[in-house]
C-alpha cells in the first residue's frame, strides 16, 4: 500500500534530513573538537572564516542494479544454497578493483562563530561574584508602575480600558464612551542599580629566546580563544596584556600577539608588574581579578622559581582565580612547574600544553565555572 494523502511525514522529509545532518556536523566538531579548536587557518586568518570538518555522509536505502550486466529486477536466478560464493570480483575481469562502496565522506561548513559558541557552551570565569563595592551596573530597569502621560508605544491598552469604563459609570453610563485624554494610561520604567560582578584578566606572555614557532603558536591559540571567549560571554570584562623577558612591559592587544621572541627568562617580572596593576586599578573588594600566564618555565635561576611561588600567593590573596599554562615536550616537567605543585589552593590551575589538541582541555580547565573549592573537569588535561 502507498502513502496516504493524510501521511504528512513526506511533507517534511527535507527539514528532518537537514536535522540529521546538522546533528552529524555537530558529533563530527564534537569528536575533533582539539584538532579544530587548534586549527591554523582559524588563528592566522582574519577571525571570519569558514571551518571545514570531515563527516561521514548519509546515504538513503535504495535497490541499486548493474545495468552491465543482463536486466534484472533483484531477484536470483535459483538453484543457490546457503552459505555458496557466487562470485569473487567481477565474471570475467580477474584482478579487476572491486566494486563495492566505500565511506564516503564529506567536509562540512562551519563558521567560526558557530564553532565557538560550541566551544563556549559550558566555559565561564571561576568563583565570578558581584561586588557590592564596586562599579554600579546601572543598565538593570523594573516596572515603575503607570503614568497618565507617556509615549504611544507604552500606552497600556487594557488599564486605558478599565479606566473609560469607571469613566462611563461615574456619569450613568454603561459600557465604552467616547475616549477622553484623561483615560489614557502609560507603563513606565526606572532604573535599578545594582553591583555588577566586574572581572579584570590579566594575561601575561613569556617572549623570551627559548619560545620557538610552535611554543609561540600554541599561546597564541589559547589566547586567541580566552579573549574571544570573554569578549563573547561577559560586558563588563576588562583586559591587560603583559610581555616579559628578563624584564616586564604592558602592552596593547596587537603587540601582544605579535610580539617575537628574543632575550633571556625572568618570570618574577611579569608577576611582579601584575601586582602592580592590581592594587592600582584593580582593587580586590571591587574587582574579580583572573591573572594568566603562558610560559615554557625557561626561568632564570632556582631562587626566580621561589620568589615567584611566592608572588603567585600574593597574586591569590587579591585574584578570584589564577592559572598556569606550560608549553614544552611531553617528557619535560620544568623546574618552575615543579616549584607550583607546592601550592594548594584550588583557585591555582597550573597545566601542561604538549601539542595543538590541547588547548581546548586547557581552556576547560581554566575557565571551569565552579567555585572556591570546587574541583575543575576531570580528565580535560594532564597535572602537573
């Protein structure tokens, strides 16, 4: 028996293989999701592009004929039993390439805003609370109840109504009369100030001489990532770009990202400055303050290793958060990331970078979302 006239479900036959795929694009992103996260083009190209991203095609069932061969209508010709070889390739073509289908497979189109907004689904600042000294947000508004005056586009219909009606009733009359100017009622706002949960992140960026092409490309990639991440999911996000050698300078976005390396490693530099900035613009009791450094732990020395164990405590007295990223060989554990392991406190996240898959899990780890105490995913990137 055919479709029916009543079978709607061949009516949206287009819109439901459109769902599939879109879900396919979506497991595909899902299950390459560090390779493409790292992708060159994304962090060299101009932020606009287009991502394409291998997935298995779909294919509809269908009876498929060998108009080769004698006309067929799908049935064999009898006389077979179970378990025989028909044939093994094809009759008369020995060694000839089989012709049986392989996996297809397709690149999708993505866009890089689309990617990120996957990439952000579950990623927010740590331990982000309002701050009842600080900055006012002011851009909350509330019903401030009904006026007689007011623009046409707040006119409230229904009070208007009701009050031609008690109108009417006062002078003996029953049901709507002539409109009067007196009836019109208007709805109005008020603003409300409230404490707004404003965050500082300070990132910082070692650019000494032992930051090679692929160390330099894996930070850029990160940050690339954070600050796109932050600028995506918070208003009130203040940004500062500190460059350290042997010696510490803040710098502008552009410089930041651009900046080669040369010089020596003095990491207490870079920590030093960020307390700086901290009590100066970023005051703890009015600020949520997130510092974020990217290094290789080259550092200058066992006694720079210790002073900035102990900066990094300082940096955490005043910070809601702070986070460590090392980039360098798998087998490699760096004196200064062996000098971080000492420190417990949960909102310290000290991680190793060894290769391109791994930013997305670093990004994971340090923009967790839980609170004080709270432990981040597991399982996203190795410890130290």
């Amino acid at each position: 028996m055919g479709p029916t006239r009543g079978d709607w479900s061949l009516q949206r036959k287009g819109p439901t293989d459109q769902a599939r795929h879109e879900e396919r694009v979506r497991e595909a992103i899902r299950e390459h999701i560090g390779d493409i996260v790292a992708d060159p083009a994304i962090i060299t190209g101009d932020h606009r592009a287009i991502v394409r991203v291998p997935v298995r095609s779909l294919k509809e069932y269908r009876f498929r004929f060998d108009e080769e061969r004698q006309p067929q209508v799908g049935q064999g010709g009898g006389g077979t039993t179970p378990g025989q070889v028909l044939a093994k390739g094809r009759a008369g073509h020995p060694g000839e390439a089989g012709e049986g289908a392989g996996a297809e497979v397709i690149e999708a189109e993505i866009s890089v805003d689309d990617l990120a907004a996957l990439v952000f689904a579950d990623l927010a600042l740590p331990n982000l609370d309002a701050k009842p000294e600080g900055r006012l947000d002011a851009s909350g508004v509330r019903p401030g109840g009904v006026r007689p005056r007011g623009p046409l586009s707040a006119l409230d219909k229904r009070r208007s109504l009701l009050q031609n009606l008690r109108r009417q009733a006062r002078l003996g009359g029953a049901g709507v009369g002539p409109w009067a100017e007196s009836d019109l009622r208007f709805r109005s706002w008020r603003e409300e100030p409230r404490p707004g949960a404003a965050a500082a992140v300070i990132a910082m960026r070692d650019v000494s001489g032992s930051m090679g092409e692929f160390k330099k490309y894996i930070v850029r990639s990160f940050c690339f990532w954070m600050v796109r991440f932050l600028r995506a999911r918070y208003d009130d996000v203040e940004l500062v770009f500190i460059a350290h050698h042997t010696e510490a300078r803040e710098v502008d976005e552009a410089t930041f990202f651009q900046l080669a390396e040369s010089g020596g490693t003095r990491v207490s530099s870079a920590y030093t400055l960020a307390l700086e900035i901290m009590a100066r613009r970023f005051p703890p009791e009015q600020w949520n303050v997130y510092p974020f450094h990217f290094s290789d732990g080259d550092n200058w020395g066992d006694a720079d290793n210790r002073r900035c164990v102990d900066l990094v405590r300082q940096l955490l007295a005043g910070a809601a958060a702070m986070g460590y990223g090392e980039i360098g060989e798998a087998a490699y554990r760096s004196p200064l990331l062996a000098a971080f392991g000492e420190i417990t406190d949960p909102r310290f996240v000290a991680l190793s970078l060894h290769e391109r898959r791994d930013v997305y899990p670093g990004l994971r780890r340090f923009f967790h979302g839980g609170h004080s105490g709270e432990a981040p995913p597991a399982g996203d990137a190795p410890r130290p």
